[in-house]
C-alpha cells in the first residue's frame, strides 16, 4: 500500500482507524449536544426574558448562522494547521460561550454568547469529516462516515434529558455551566487522543505547494459534478431548515398541549432517539432501494408527521413523535453520504464544508423565517407552510436520478 500523508491514518491500522472515527463520533456527540439542547432552554429563555417566537427564532439563527459561515473558513484553515488542532480551539470556544451562558442578562447576551458558541461548533462537521474521510479512505467510507453521522443523534437524545433533571433541581444556568465545563475537558481529550492516533496534523509545507500546481480540474471546491452537488444541496437546505424550524418550535407546541419542560426534554429525546434509528435505517434502505426513492419517502413521511402531531393531543403526539424523528433525521444521513460522490478525494474538507455551510444555512434563517411567521398568523399556521417547504424536496430528489448515474459512471 502507499505510503500515508500528513493528516492520513495508516491503511494498515485499523485499530487506529477505529480510534479517529471513536473520537470523530465523540466530538459529533458533544457539539450535536451543544446545538439541540439549545431548543429546551428556548421556553424558558422565552418566559425570563420575556422574549416574541420572532426572537426566540433569530436566537437560534444566531447559533446556526456563525456555525454556516464559519464552515467554510474551517475547512481552509485546516488545511494549512491541520484538523486537530482547530477542532480542540473552536470545542473549547463553544464550551466557554456555554459556560458564559449561566451569567446572560437578557436578549442581547443571549445572541452574543451564542453567536461564539456556534462560531466555535463551525470546525467540527467538515473537520470531523474529513478526518474520517483520510481514515477510511478505500476502507468502507460510506459506512464510516454513516457511523459518525449517527453519532450525533445520540448526543441530541442524551443531552436534553440530563439537561432536563438539572434544569428541575438547580435551573437552566446550571445546566449551561455543567455543560460547557464538560466541554472544555473535552476538547482536550480531543487534541490528546488525535495527538495519539496521528490524525489531524498539519500538512507538511511540500503539499500545498504541490497541490497548487494541480490541474484546474483539482482546484477550488473539488466539486466534479456541479449539477448534482447543487441538487443535493438544495435538499440538504430545505431538509435541514424544516428539521430546524420543527425543532425550534416544538417545544411551545407541546405547551400548548399541556407539557411542562420534563415532558418538552423527554420529548425532544424521542425525536432524536427517533432520529438515530432513522440515521441508520436510512442508510440500510438507501442501499438496498437507492438514494432517491429513501429520500422522498422520509420528506413525505416528514410532511405528514409534522401534520399529525399538531392535530392529536399531547400523549398521542408524543408516541408519534420518534416516528416523526426517523422520518426528519433520515434523509440527512443519505445526503451526506453521497457528498463524497460528488466531490474529488484531495478537496474533501473544502466540499464537505461547502456542503455543511449551505445546509446549515437554511437552518439558521429557518427559526428567524418560520419565528416571523408564527407572531404574524400563528403557530398552526406556520405548521401548514412548513409543511408545504417540505413538499419541495420531492422533486429535487427527483432531479438527483441523471447526475447520480453521471457520477457513478466516472467513479
């Protein structure tokens, strides 16, 4: 076998293998966790500071927004200092916005701290990523980056519970603290353990150089199919904007119905746990009856989960709702595992953090957007027009039939 680069883990390690993509999944957990149990402190954000659901959603825009923009400049920057050490900087910022969380005053505070929190969540999704991509290339990649994608959703599941029990004991800004102090131990496990498997570094100096007097063709984003990487994320967008606009205003949904914020934390664990086993099953069905077809059963059945829990009541709403979960997380894990199939190997980190950045995009204007409407016409209301932006997925996915073949046939 070749011999391996910088940032590149032995082809013939695969215990080190298994070891980048634990703590690649670990980091998934932690950051996932950071960014989902954002949506139980939401209503009581909303009660304390007194704030409309149009704040209420620019307050998670804010988080998604700085975690897009800065997805792209991740993907950069690694390039020239290497993945390791810019994912354990940006955990730790996030960890410190959390930690300073405990200490917000209102809605101003609320927005800046969380605006460097989701600045520093930006380096995980394309640096995870691609360091799961180096580890596995050759090496069952769509399986690896499938369990790191799964991984995530047991973060979303765990956290909101615990959040829940201390937020019932102590209140919400002990449980942004404890949080944010795991963090910090966190990302330095993080620098230590990739330190250890020698996943992460630097690029030596030659390989920029090299790599600057590539073909055109190897330049930029290394999309090598811009038609169906536009396509897929297209998708990408309106899935994870309604996923996002869901989530946000779940919670004030279930209050509706009666919930109080144990119920909203145990619920919110259903969807994810929802979501996990979707994350999986989606994978399997997208193997065995194609990306498409799964891909347009988990937005339709999305569409009408959405429906039928802003029609029953609480208990039956409930039971429906890791159903809903498995439907709204499914189509994620498809889409990103066909990026790499639309991206060239060497521009890895660049594509997957174009492709984030556009997904994550959607999902940061989605609350401040689906936020406006509800103050405006209601909550069911702006339930009917999510689920009517959800319908849009079924012809992009359509669309995807031709640049799949496309790709395929050059692979």
């Amino acid at each position: 076998m070749a011999g391996t680069t910088a940032g590149t883990i032995d082809g013939g390690a695969p215990a080190r293998r298994r070891g980048t993509l634990a703590t690649a999944c670990g980091t998934h957990m932690l950051h996932d966790g950071f960014s989902d149990v954002i949506y139980l402190f939401l209503p009581l954000w909303q009660a304390e500071f007194a704030l409309s659901l149009t704040q209420v959603g620019i307050v998670k825009t804010c988080y998604s927004g700085l975690m897009a923009l800065g997805q792209v400049p991740a993907g950069l920057l690694a390039e020239r200092i290497g993945e390791r050490a810019l994912l354990a900087i940006g955990t730790g910022v996030t960890a410190l916005g959390f930690l300073a969380l405990g200490l917000s005053g209102g809605f101003l505070s609320l927005l800046l701290l969380l605006s460097l929190a989701g600045l520093g969540s930006a380096v995980q999704h394309p640096l995870s990523s691609s360091i799961v991509a180096k580890a596995f290339d050759g090496h069952r990649l769509r399986a690896a980056l499938g369990v790191y994608n799964f991984s995530g959703d047991i973060g979303k599941a765990v956290v909101p519970v615990l959040a829940a029990l201390v937020i019932g004991s102590f209140g919400w800004r002990w449980a942004t603290g404890g949080y944010g102090a795991v963090g910090l131990a966190a990302a330095l496990a993080i620098l230590l353990l990739l330190a250890m498997l020698g996943a992460g570094a630097a690029p030596h100096p030659g390989v920029g150089r090299a790599d600057a007097a590539a073909p055109d063709a190897r330049r930029g984003w290394g999309v090598r199919h811009k038609r169906g990487f536009a396509t897929l994320a297209s998708i990408a967008v309106i899935d994870g904007a309604s996923r996002t606009a869901f989530l946000t205003f779940l919670p004030f949904l279930l209050i509706g119905k009666g919930a109080d914020v144990a119920t909203v934390g145990i619920s919110l664990a259903l969807t994810f746990v929802g979501g996990a086993t979707g994350k999986f099953l989606c994978g399997v069905l997208a193997e065995r009856f194609g990306i498409i077809r799964t891909t347009v059963l988990t937005e339709a059945m999305t569409a009408a989960g959405v429906l039928a829990v802003l029609a029953l009541p609480l208990l039956p709403s409930m039971l429906l709702l890791p159903l809903l979960g498995a439907a709204l997380n499914g189509t994620s894990s498809v889409l990103y595992g066909t990026v790499a199939e639309f991206v060239l190997p060497e521009r890895r980190g660049r594509g997957f953090g174009l492709f984030y950045t556009v997904g994550i995009g959607g999902s940061a204007i989605a609350p401040s957007a689906f936020g406006l409407i509800s103050d405006s016409f209601g909550l069911t209301a702006m339930l009917f027009c999510l689920t009517a932006f959800i319908a849009l997925t079924l012809p992009l996915a359509l669309a995807l039939r031709r640049p799949l073949a496309e790709a395929a046939a050059v692979i």
